[in-house]
C-alpha cells in the first residue's frame, strides 16, 4: 500500500479554547478589519458586498488582498 498512514487518521481534536494571546490577536484582527470597513465608500462596500455575498467575506477578501500584496515602496 502506497499511503498507509491515510488508512487509520488521528482523530483530531478541536477546541473552543484561545490563549490570551491568541485572543488578543483576534481581537486585534477584527477591530483592524472593522476600521477598514468603516473607511470604505458606500460604493465600494456596495459593489463588495454585490461581488462577496456578505460583509464578513468581503472583509476577508480584502485582508487576504493586503496581506498577499506585494509591499509598496
């Protein structure tokens, strides 16, 4: 058998629990994405929500935009 550690998978366990750091950074993340949001046209957020479906994703699209964007000089 070619992969034979795909036969008997670890159950992996999930938890609802965050450290305080991780917390914190979520907290962080969240406030920075509703500070974007909050600076955004109504156009933009219009034709965002029109493309994404719902506030969360186009938020989520446009963080993930700016984390992959090249830096500017």
């Amino acid at each position: 058998m070619r992969f034979p550690h795909r036969l008997n998978p670890e159950p992996h366990t999930m938890s609802d629990d965050f450290s305080e750091t991780q917390a914190s950074v979520l907290i962080g993340t969240t406030e920075k994405m509703i500070e974007i949001w909050n600076r955004l046209s109504p156009e933009k957020r219009a034709a965002l929500l029109a493309r994404f479906g719902s506030e969360e994703n186009a938020l989520a699209a446009l963080v993930t935009t700016h984390l992959v964007a090249p830096a500017k000089p």
